[in-house]
C-alpha cells in the first residue's frame, strides 16, 4: 500500500508571535521572519480529479498530526527531506490527503493545490502572510511582521504620530532602537539621528536649508527669468541687507512714477516668523511686496496652511492633503496704512501671533473660530458662486511649480550627504505651504515651512498666567490624516518585488491569504480614503517643460568629482568647459578662468556663512546663463539655456559614446585577472571626467606593464 501513497513534504519551523517575550531574541530584536515551502507536482502529472489536496500547518510543537499512516510519514522523513527539492510529491493516484489539527484551526495555514498546480489560497487567522505563486510550482510563504517606527526624536508631532501608528497597528519604539526600523520620524532635520543606513527618514537633507527665505527667494527669483508668467505667484523680494539699496531704489522709482500709489512691503527675517518693517538696520532676510487686496471672510483676512508630501525625489513624487487648515486674522481688516501699520492682528495672519490676542477664538467646530478647515471655507466659497474646481488647479500648479523650482538644489545637497552607492536611507518629507487668496482668487505663495508644526494641541489660560494644553478637534482632524497617510504611503510592504526567489524561480503573482484579506478588510474599514492626492507625476507632462534648471544641475554634479562636495573647483570648471567644448579663439581659457573667479566672488559674498571654497550650484547656473547668453545672442534667455543644454548634453553623450567603445576594446584584449582590476568602477563612479581619467591612466599603466604592441596600440588608439 505504501507504494500507492502519495509522498508529502512539510517543512515546518515553529512561528514566533510578535510581541511579549516569544517576538523576541536574546538582544531583544524582532524575530525573524519564518517560511514554509511546498512543493507540487506538475501540472501533466496532477489528476483532473477536481478535489484538492489541503495541508494544515501547526503552530507548536506539542500539537498532533492527524493522519491514516502517521507512521510511515515519520520513518520516511529523512528520505524524503533528501529528495524533495528534486523530486516532487505524484498526486496523480490518490484522492484527498488531508494532515491538519482541528483544535488549533485558526492558528494553522490551510494550501488548497488544485489541478493546475498552483496554490489558490491560503489562510491564516493571527498573522499577516503571503502566498508567492511561481510558474514551475515553486511556493513560499511568509509572514508579514508589523512596521517599526522610531519616534524618539518626533517632538511637537509626536501625539499625531502616535495616534496614526495605533491606528495602523504598527510598532512604535518611542525610545529608539539598536536594531534598524523601517522608518524614523525626525523633528526638524534629517541630522536628528546620526548613523542612519537603511530605512526611511522623514526629512530630506539640505531640505531646512533650502526652504529658508533667503535661499527659496533666489530660487524662486532664477526660474522667474527664465519663466516670468509661470512664477508670477510669488511676490517681488529682496534680499537682505546686500539688496537693500537696490531695494530702496526701486522702491522710490515706482513712487516717482505713480504718486497716488500706496506701496507697502514687508520684511521677512530668513529663519524665523512675523515680519516687520523695512529698513537698512534690519538683518538678514527678505523684504517682499504687501499683498493689498486679499480675499476675506467675515472682514477678516486670512491664509492657507496646505500640507503637502514630497514622496521620492528621483523620480520626483509630490502628493497634496486635500484638507488644509485656514489661519484667520483677529482684528477686521483695512487697506494697510500709516495708521494701521502697527496693528499686527489686522495684518499678519501667523497663529502663533494671533494666539495671543484677545479676540482669538478656539472652536471645536471645523466652520468658525480663528482656525478653520480649508474644506469648510471653500464650500463657503462655492455658495456664493466661486468655481472651486479653478481655484484647486491653481493650488496644484503653484505646489508643482514651487517643488520644481526648489528640486535642483536640493539633489546637490541629498547627493553631498547620501552619495551613489553609499548606503544610507530614502527620505520623504511633509511640507507646509502658506497660501493667501487675492480678491481676484488668485492664490499667492508666502512661503514654504520645512517643518510645518504638527500639534494637535493648543495652549489655554486657565488662572491668569497659568496655561494648559487643551485638545484642537480642527488640528488633530487635518493633522492626524496627514501623518497617518503619509505612513500608509510610505508603507514598506508596498513597494513591488522583483527579485528572482530561491529555486530559480521569478515571481509572478503575489496573493494575500484569506486572513490577511479578512485582517486588511478590518484595518481598512476603520480607516478612510487616503487625504493625499497625487499630482506628479501624475500632471508631468504640462509641467516637465519647467525643468531646465535639474539637467543644468545634472552637469553641475556630474563634473562635482569629489563625493560629498557641493562646490565647483577651478579645474572642474574648466573641465566642463572643455568637455563641452564651449571655449574659442573669442572666449580663450583665460576668459573662462576670469569668469569663474568673478561669479565665485560674487556668490561668496552673498553667502559669507558658507565653509568650502568653489562655485555652487547657483553660481555656476549664473555662469551657464552668462555662457548661453554670449554664444546665442539672438534669442530670448530660455532659447538660449536650451540650446546650450541641447550643445552640452550632445557632447556628454558622445564622448560617453567614445569612452565606452574603448572601454570595450581594452576590455576585450586585457587577461582576466586585469580586466576585473581595471573595470572595477561603477557605472556612477564612472560618470564623473575624474574617475574616468583615473581609470584610463590605470589601465594605460596597466598595459604599459604587459608590454605586448598589439595591446599598447590598442590602448592608444
């Protein structure tokens, strides 16, 4: 009889549960995930017979198998163990063969192998798994474990992120970790956690300094000469104090020109809030156009707080909240004046101004108070006629086009601290844009915080003097969303995988069990539609035209050479010069040497606080202007970049192309042995001018030492 009895193989490891003391190791580290392989026949050799084949597995030890011949499973294991990777079990003969443990049913998988096969399904009541389906027949099954987030370091977001981590059923460690976690939440900057290698962090590097006023004011400033109509939503500024007479200057011609004119401006301190006056006394910072004729509510002006996520840089993925918050001024208001210059409550609509007047009002009701919903203004603004449609794809395309003006700066700081093939964590990042609505409805960027706050919280005077911290239903409402769909977005089991599975074997198909579908339908039935939207790259293609300054950016790091540099050398200079054979007998090297200390000098002033010497990534766009502008003298300033770009790029690639035919001849006449020293670059590495001649010279040596002619001619040629 034995010889008509099918041949199963279970491979069983006991499951440890996450959580209490069996989750974890000796150090106190997660378990590792466990996995359980079965193997099926063929589908020529499976019966058509329509019945399954169901094979329970057990969660401990002690439990039982249940089985007419129990005894001949167990006196052929170590036979079977030995064959079953090359022999698969011959279901062809047999009806059902069922091993299972009805006792501990709901802790058990059940793998239905039907006649094509496949595993169909499988079950699990307490954990989260997976069924990897493979052509051949090949199935592994493993269990999901519950994200990690790190939020020692959240500060003022750590209740929202507390409630949105409960809400998710994930695992919080508030006091850090010495194993890794998927994700850590950061307070102000990337650099709040050193040594981080793996995982995600919520903020990107250089991100705090890029959004500083001064810094967006320039960037903002670079993109509106080359697209004055697209960039009209952000004020006329300037910076202080190395601006300030052009400022006055200005100021007074328009004042000449239009007497009646009432020109009001504010000042804009680079790193903090509630701006004031201008005048020459004042420190470094921004001075921007007053913004006269906003829209109000109920008389009283009022801004925009849009948060919006920044979800990949390469490529670029940028997804906005569709609930906001609305920060109303205290005090009605007038057109500014020298009379009401002074009353801040009137004019400034920052909270953390406004708390404090006396007129300020917290409501639990997301329609009044000084803290509205952004929703709750917009249907108000929709029954009285307004198209709310255009005013939202007005919002979208100001976000779109302010990300694009900041991105490429921002990739020559992510790639100064996590250079190509380092390791190092992803990023992504919760922005806040401030937004005021003219009368005309046109929405005006104020700016951009790279760390909007996220409590949930607001502070209440309950003696004189005496504060506490009372709930905000209108915060945590919008605040909470924002995080906790951020964390869903950022999920890690929602990235794809593609890697080829042990036994040869590439994934096809990934189906979630009966139990993960019955524990997701539960978690997602408590929880709402995701709150963010994508808008790129969903939109790309009407803005992809305005993302010239990234391929000007892309030659700036490609000649950079030194990882970790932010700052163009002399030499690196004039390397980019000569590679794209911008030079001639009307702009010699000595040109373009006195170029390069001119512009250098320049932008070292404007930035004294700067360490390292060179040219940044603003500066040498400056000097890519300054070299489009003499060699297409005919066209407009965009005409001119482009074509430039166009010059530059052609000649990257042909001698990307040159470079690669000789890589490959050498290669092909090198012995083994050299020919793994002298490719040993990455294709990254390789794509900087330095490395590249490093490597020629190497291998020139390299031949040089083998002697044969037929190998040096090669090399020379």
């Amino acid at each position: 009889m034995s010889d008509h009895y099918v041949k199963v193989k279970v491979q069983l490891e006991q499951m440890k549960t996450l959580g209490g003391n069996g989750g974890k190791d000796g150090n106190g580290e997660d378990a590792e995930e466990q996995q359980l392989a079965v193997s099926s026949s063929s589908p020529a050799s499976v019966s058509p017979d329509p019945s399954s084949t169901t094979i329970f597995d057990k969660d401990e030890p002690g439990d039982s198998i249940t089985s007419k011949h129990k005894g001949k499973v167990h006196s052929r294991q170590g036979k079977d163990d030995k064959n079953s990777s090359n022999k698969p079990p011959d279901l062809s003969s047999h009806g059902p063969v069922s091993v299972k443990n009805q006792n501990r049913l709901e802790h058990g998988r059940t793998l239905h192998i039907r006649g094509t096969g496949k595993i169909l399904q499988a079950k699990s009541q307490t954990n989260r798994d997976y069924v990897t389906i493979c052509d051949d027949g090949f199935k592994v099954t493993r269990k999901r474990r519950p994200v990690t987030v790190d939020t020692s370091k959240a500060k003022t977001s750590l209740e929202a992120l507390k409630i949105s981590i409960k809400l998710l059923k994930w695992k919080e460690f508030p006091l850090g970790r010495r194993a890794p976690c998927d994700i850590y939440w950061h307070g102000v900057s990337f650099h709040d956690s050193e040594n981080i290698v793996s995982g995600q962090v919520n903020k990107f590097p250089g991100m705090i300094e890029m959004l500083r006023k001064i810094n967006l004011s320039r960037a903002m400033r670079t993109v509106q000469e080359l697209f004055p109509e697209e960039y009209d939503f952000y004020p006329r500024s300037w910076i202080l104090p190395e601006e300030y007479q052009q400022f006055s200057t200005q100021s007074r011609m328009t004042k000449e020109k239009d007497p009646s004119a009432n020109h009001t401006f504010i000042v804009k301190p680079d790193g903090g809030s509630q701006g004031g006056r201008a005048g020459p006394q004042a420190k470094q910072g921004v001075v921007q156009e007053y913004i006269q004729k906003p829209l109000l509510i109920d008389k009283l002006k009022f801004d925009i707080r849009l948060y919006v996520l920044i979800k990949s840089l390469e490529p670029l993925e940028i997804y906005i909240a569709k609930e906001g918050l609305t920060r109303f001024c205290t005090e009605p208001y007038q057109e500014p004046s020298q009379k009401n210059l002074s009353h801040v409550f009137m004019h400034l609509t920052n909270y953390s101004l406004n708390v404090h007047s006396g007129n300020f009002i917290h409501s639990d009701s997301q329609n009044t108070g000084s803290k509205r919903t952004l929703s709750s203004v917009l249907y108000r603004l929709a029954v009285k006629g307004v198209d709310i449609k255009k005013v939202w794809s007005d919002i979208i395309a100001l976000v779109i086009k302010t990300v694009i003006a900041v991105m490429p700066e921002l990739k020559v700081y992510y790639q100064a601290e996590i250079p190509p093939g380092k390791p190092g964590p992803t990023c992504f990042q919760i922005l806040g844009f401030d937004i005021l609505l003219m009368k005309n409805l046109k929405p005006i960027l104020l700016e951009v915080n790279s760390s909007p706050s996220m409590r949930i919280e607001h502070e209440k005077e309950i003696t004189p003097g005496v504060f506490e911290y009372v709930p905000s239903p209108v915060d945590e409402e919008v605040k909470v969303g924002v995080i906790r769909d951020t964390l869903r977005l950022m999920d890690p089991s929602r990235k794809k995988q593609s890697q080829t599975k042990a036994g040869g074997c590439e994934q096809k198909e990934e189906i979630p069990k009966e139990g993960e579908k019955l524990e997701r339908s539960l978690d997602e039935g408590t929880l709402p539609s995701l709150c963010l939207k994508q808008v790129y790259p969903k939109y790309s293609k009407q803005f992809n035209y305005l993302r010239l300054l990234e391929r000007i950016a892309s030659l700036f790091l490609r000649f950079l050479g030194v990882k970790g540099n932010m700052r163009l050398g002399p030499t690196a200079f004039r390397m980019f010069i000569r590679t794209c054979k911008l030079s001639s007998s009307y702009f010699t090297m000595a040109s373009v040497d006195i170029l390069y200390i001119d512009i250098t000098r320049r932008w070292s002033g404007m930035t004294p606080d700067s360490r390292e010497a060179g040219m940044g990534l603003q500066a040498f766009v400056k000097a890519f202007f300054h070299l489009a502008a003499r060699r297409f003298k005919s066209l407009v300033l965009k005409e001119q970049v482009v074509s430039l770009l166009a010059l530059c790029e052609a000649q990257l690639e042909s001698q990307s192309a040159v470079e690669d035919r000789r890589s490959v001849s050498c290669s092909r006449a090198l012995p083994r042995t050299v020919k793994t020293q002298t490719l040993g670059l990455t294709n990254t590495q390789l794509g900087s001018p330095a490395p590249l001649r490093r490597a020629s010279s190497q291998e020139y040596r390299l031949h040089h030492k083998l002697k044969p002619r037929s190998l040096r001619a090669n090399v020379e040629n």
